[in-house]
C-alpha cells in the first residue's frame, strides 16, 4: 500500500520552550500545510498549556508546567540524555 501525505505523522522534539525559533515555525509550519501531521515536544518554563493546536495539522505538547517553581525547574533542565 503506497504512503500517502496524509498518512504522514512527524515529532519535532525542540530544546526550549516554544514558541521562539523562527525557524522551527517555519519548518513546522511548512510540513503541516502540506498535509502532514507535525507534534512539536517543547519544555514549558512559563506554564502556557500542555497541549495546543496551532492550525490545521500542527499541534504543540510542552512539559507539564503546573508543579512548583523548583521541580518546573530540574524537569526543564537539561541532562546529557535529553535533548
């Protein structure tokens, strides 16, 4: 059975809290206007939601941002095993 776009599913895992890159809402955005389906894994250092749907095809999921200031903290940090 051929792969069609639609069928296409990508994660962008980004390294900070999104949105901020230029060109992560470029590529983003580029992939999900051409049908494909684009989660982006962000941390979340000022408790914006957890899920949100940006447009049609493009949805972010950020860390859980409702803990407390110092455990928010050491969850957004990085580590050698995480990106």
């Amino acid at each position: 059975m051929p792969l069609k776009e639609r069928d296409l599913k990508v994660c962008y895992i980004y390294q900070d809290q999104y949105p901020w890159d230029v060109r992560v809402e470029k590529i983003t955005h580029t992939l999900a206007k051409e049908g494909i389906e684009v989660h982006i894994i962000s941390r979340n250092r000022d408790c914006l939601p957890i899920r949100e749907k940006l447009s049609h095809n493009l949805y972010v999921h950020r860390l859980p941002g409702n803990v407390n200031k110092y455990i928010r903290n050491i969850i957004n940090s990085p580590a050698f095993f995480s990106p």
